[in-house]
C-alpha cells in the first residue's frame, strides 16, 4: 500500500477545529500548507490531498477543489456526487490503492492527509502512515475536534524557529514514525 504523511495545525491541547472551522487565522500556516502540499521534485508529478467529506465541506467553495493538488473525499456515503475532477473514496483501504494503480500510480509523488479528527484517528493507526507535518499553536483554543495522541508512534525530528502572526505563536514540528 502507498505511504502518506498527515497536514495538521493543533492548538496547545491538539484542539483542531470548532463546528466545522478552524478557530484561528494564521497566514504563514496556511503558506506552509500550500506549498508543503502542492510542491513536487519531478516535472509531470502532482501530489495528493485525503480529506474527509466534513473537511471538504469546510473549504470555502472558492477554494475548492485545493488547486495544484489531487482532491480526494473519503466518506462512506456511495451517493455523494463530485465534480469529475474529485476522487472519491470509502475507506483508507480504497484510496491507497488508487494511488497504488496506474495511472494514479504513475502521477502521484506525495499522498497527505488533511483532517478531519475521524480521518486523522483511522490514519494514525496504518502503518503506511510515515511523517507528520505538525503546526503546534502555543495557546489553546476553544475547540470541540481533537487530534489524537501520537508521541509514542512517532519521534520528532525537526522544529521550526517560532513563527508569530498576530498574537499567535506557532512553531512547525515534522514527526516520523519510529521502526
């Protein structure tokens, strides 16, 4: 099966989200996102981004499908209905191997995650699961959506220089999972 590596900003108590949204603006995370996402190393390859249907649901419609990037939706319900450009997908099992055949195969170079809660808890158990790209916010935020504890899988192996915007402190932490 494909490997993949998880895209996530939590707040100082892994809070991720509050109905739906993300409770803080941060410019520079959201650099960090697009370029972390949409940059490859080889000419003709594109990357791709697995999120949940409440994710997409989340993305402004301006926004969507993220641009640069392969889009696909995970949601058990066989009747949802995408644009042809959108991949859509009921299980992890599914969606890796997708981008395990031709012609994903072939196109792909990075598989990431990108939310929500429920897609991270699943993503997390797999074994094919490899780095995470963690932004850590310095101060909690009223949030009802929770990343799941992860320091015993993985080991932290870099750590950004704090970053500010606004009041917000935050610092870009990347994670691989330990043999």
């Amino acid at each position: 099966m494909r490997d993949f590596e998880i895209v996530v900003a939590t707040d100082a108590e892994r809070g991720i989200g509050k109905e739906g949204k993300l409770p803080w603006n941060l410019p520079g995370d959201m650099k960090f996102f697009r370029d972390l996402t949409t940059k490859t190393t080889k000419t003709g390859k594109e990357n791709a981004v697995i999120m949940g249907r409440r994710t997409w649901d989340s993305i402004p419609s301006r926004f969507r499908p993220l641009p640069g990037r392969m889009n696909l939706i995970l949601s058990r319900n066989k009747d949802l209905k995408f644009s042809s450009d959108i991949l859509h997908a009921q299980s992890f099992e599914e969606a890796l191997a997708m981008f395990d055949r031709a012609p994903l195969k072939d196109i792909i170079e990075r598989v990431f995650v990108i939310g929500g809660a429920q897609i991270y808890q699943e993503a997390l158990k797999r074994p094919e699961c490899k780095v995470l790209h963690v932004t850590q916010l310095l101060e909690s935020f009223d949030c009802d959506a929770f990343f799941p504890p992860y320091h015993v899988d993985f080991e932290r192996i870099q750590l950004s220089k704090p970053a500010k915007d606004g009041n917000i402190t935050y610092f870009f932490s990347e994670y691989r999972r330990q043999a």
